[in-house]
C-alpha cells in the first residue's frame, strides 16, 4: 500500500450519492416543467445577413434592436466586420427584411445593406431534435460496450451512470436558466460525454491495477488508493480544461458562449462524478477482488502473491 495519505473518499460516498440524487431529480423538474430553450436550429427562424458601410460594434446593433422589440436576436459577424448575421426567432414576413433594416439606419450614419434573408422551417428543427437525441443515446450504447469489453460489466454501468449523471445535470441547468439551446451546445454535451468518460476510464484503470496488487485490502479501500493516486492528474486536467473554457466564455463571443457554459458545467459536473459516481456504483454493485483479480498460475503459491 503507498505509503502517502489516502483520502477517504468513499467514507462520504452516502452523502455525494444523496447530492448527486436531488440534483438530478432537480435536472428532472427543470426539464419537465421548463423544457429546453430552443434556439433556431430546433425552433425554426429567419436568417438576415446586412452588410455595413463601416464597421459597427455588435453590442450597439443587438441594443438597438431590443429597443425596435426584436428581442432575443443573435447578431454575428459574417466573415468581415461589415457583415452582420442577424437570427430572429420569428416567421419571415414581406417586410420584416426592410422593417428591421429601418430600425437600424436611425442609429448608424452610414449605409446598410440588405444581402440575404432566408427561413429555416421548423421540419428542420424536428429533425435536428430527434439526430441529436439518437446521437446521445447511441453515445452512451458504444460507451456502455467498451468499457464492458475493456473492464468489466461492473465498471460500464459505473461509467454510464457518470455519464447520465454529467449529462443530466448539464441539461438540467440549461433549462433552469433558460439559456439558448442550439447546436453547439448540443456539440458541447457530447464532448462532456467524451470527457467524462476519458477521467473515468483513468479512474477505472488504477483501480483495477490495484485490485490486482492489494489482494489483500477490501474493496474501500482500494477504491480509495486509487482516487487519491488519480487525484492530482484528474484535478490538473479539469484545472487547466476550465482556463480555456473561462477564456472562451469571456472572449470568444456571443456565438460560442453556449458551448462554453455546457463545457464549464459539463467539466466541473464530470470531474465530480468521475470520483463520487462511477465509484460509488462499484460499491453498490459489490465489486471485489474475485471480479478483477488474474488468475494464479501453476506453480505459484498464493502466499508469494502481492
């Protein structure tokens, strides 16, 4: 056994389990009682790209169509910064296209040009709904058989139930918050799965490596050696994952916020789980040296064992 301090995770594991309970029953309410805010991707809207005699800031184009009561419109620049990709969650209309052009010629002083104005249908947005859905699902399917195959059962229901649990809680407070669900955010839910996973497959590794050395330390305990010897790898990746996501947040700008608000989540919900649900499940499920360790070879004797 090393010969550092252990952490006694598992010694908690009754009140993280309890935690992890009433934030996803809390997920749940959000969900079925707000819904996700869809954005037009899903919903359905009108894409109106205008171009600028000048570069505008796109902080004064998004107040001044609040102001003109086009609320919840997403503004863009659309390759240069004299174009502007403006998304409406409304039905296109014969004069939507110069009505909003209006609005925005009485507080520029140069020329503003209408280039293109087009509507996604909501058909569109039913089947982006429903691939996306599937997608998940078949996410969490392949998740399931790899670790099956690589670990044992045992560990790829643990790994599910993690990443449930990230994905859940991730949905969960953007339906809280009503935060714009589009398409990116949906990317960024299936890269919380994809980093969920990669801790918890770390996670996985040592403590089947251990179960095979400690052969004689109860499964607790050896769960808890493993988590304490992943501690620093786990918190340095999530640490330095979630300074690029901060940067995005802040700098990347109004398109990509959404995707970085899910990583954020998704990130600090994942490395939690990594710890408290994949193994707390191992627990439940009665995991023990018998499931991991290798069989003794002829001719050793089981005292000259680790």
């Amino acid at each position: 056994m090393p010969d550092k301090k252990v952490i006694n995770f598992m010694g908690q594991r009754k009140i993280a389990a309890l935690f992890s309970l009433l934030l996803m029953i809390a997920a749940v309410i959000a969900l079925s009682t707000k819904g996700l805010n869809f954005g037009l991707d899903f919903t359905g809207g009108t894409l109106i790209e205008v171009n600028y005699s000048e570069p505008e800031p796109l902080t004064n184009i998004r107040n001044t169509l609040k102001e003109a009561g086009y609320n919840n419109a997403v503004v863009v620049h659309f390759g240069a910064e004299t174009d502007v990709l403006v998304r409406l969650p409304r039905g296109l209309s014969n004069t939507l296209g110069s009505e909003m052009i209006d609005s925005l010629r009485q507080q520029f002083d140069g020329t503003i040009e209408l280039r293109r104005i087009e509507f996604v249908g909501p058909q569109v947005g039913e089947e982006l709904k429903e691939q996306g859905g599937l997608a998940m699902l078949m996410a969490l399917g392949l998740v399931m058989l790899y670790v099956t195959f690589r670990f044992q059962l045992k560990f790829s229901v643990g790994a599910v139930a993690a990443l449930v649990h990230d994905v859940l809680i991730t949905l969960g407070f953007f339906s809280l918050l009503q935060l714009d669900f589009d398409l990116t955010v949906l990317a960024a839910v299936l890269a919380v799965i994809g980093y969920s996973l990669n801790d918890t497959i770390v996670v996985s590794d040592r403590i089947r490596e251990n179960f095979r050395k400690l052969r004689k330390t109860e499964s607790e305990a050896i769960i808890n050696i493993s988590l304490t010897e992943t501690l620093s790898r786990t918190l340095v990746t999530s640490l330095t994952t979630l300074l690029v996501l901060f940067a995005l947040f802040i700098f990347g700008g109004e398109l990509i916020r959404g995707f970085a608000i899910a990583l954020i989540v998704g990130v600090v919900v994942g490395t939690y789980s990594s710890i408290y649900v994949a193994a707390n499940v191992l627990l439940l499920l009665g995991i023990s040296k018998q499931d991991l360790v290798l069989p003794v070879k002829e001719g050793v004797e089981v005292n000259d064992l680790p």
